[in-house]
C-alpha cells in the first residue's frame, strides 16, 4: 500500500473542514474513480479524431445542428424519467 501526501493552504483546508467534507474519503473515491475509468493512449485518440475529421472531409459524417442535439437530449432524458416511473 502506498502512501500519498497532499498539501493545502491552510485557507483552503479549513473552507473543506468548515463544509464538512471528508477529504480523505473523496480523495479515494477519486483515485479509486480514476483507476475504473477507461483511458487511452495519446495515439489512440489521434487516430479517432483522424478518422473523425476524414468522415466529415468525405461526407460520410452525419451531423445535426445544435438544436437538434439539444432536442434528442431532452426526448432521450423525457424517455428515462418516463421508463423509471
């Protein structure tokens, strides 16, 4: 088991004590967060905004306007609320 140490301005340390926060326990959520998260590399990512860029180059890359975004978002969120009552 390892250790980490963490050093804050006392002014800020005590702003999290003051809203009762526990400081430790979300710092291991965090870490333990971190660990579960999916990651990729650097090249991998290149490669997907590569491909991404070429399908929109090409024609082949679907888009919508920002409004339509928004409004599949909002019929998506209606359906979920709708499903879990």
């Amino acid at each position: 088991m390892q250790t980490i140490k963490l050093e804050l301005e006392d002014a800020i340390y005590d702003n999290i004590q003051a809203k009762g926060i526990n400081i430790k326990k979300l710092f291991e959520e965090f870490i333990y967060n971190l660990n579960d998260s999916p990651s990729i590399s650097l090249q991998e990512a290149k490669q997907r905004v590569h491909k991404v860029v070429s399908q929109y180059h090409s024609g082949a890359l679907e888009t919508i306007s920002h409004d339509d975004m928004w409004e599949q978002i909002e019929q998506d969120c209606e359906q979920k609320v709708a499903n879990r009552v």
